[in-house]
C-alpha cells in the first residue's frame, strides 16, 4: 500500500494511549486499531478531523505517501 498511517508515531509523541484517544475522537478501540496498524481501506474526514484535533497536528504528520513502485 502507497498511503502509511503513521498514527502511531504521533500518539507517541503525545503521549497518548490507544484508550484515550478512543475517548477523546468518540471511536471503538478495534476501529482506532485497524487505522493505527495501517489495515483501514479508508478514514472519514471527519474522523481524520476528530484525530487531528484530539494530537494537535495535521493531517500529514498521520498519513504519509510512498511511491512503492520500483
């Protein structure tokens, strides 16, 4: 996959855990997981704006492109 969540590093940086930001973006731990692993094929807007303002940061600083073709 060419998009990597990087919503790991930034709940580190944070530090904040899975379970509080679950609270804090109003979203079900296995949901929050699934994006934080890199296994989600999508993400609301809404929710990347929960998440963003829950971390104080920008959409780019969670999601990342990688041009993965060689």
């Amino acid at each position: 996959m060419a998009i990597i969540v990087n919503l790991d590093v930034m709940m580190a940086k944070r530090k904040m855990s899975l379970n509080e930001l679950s609270e804090k973006v109003d979203l079900t731990l296995s949901n929050l997981s699934i994006l934080k692993t890199g296994k989600a094929k999508a993400i609301r807007f809404s929710t990347l704006d929960s998440i963003c303002k829950a971390l104080d940061c920008q959409p780019g600083d969670i999601l990342e492109y990688s041009n993965d073709e060689k």
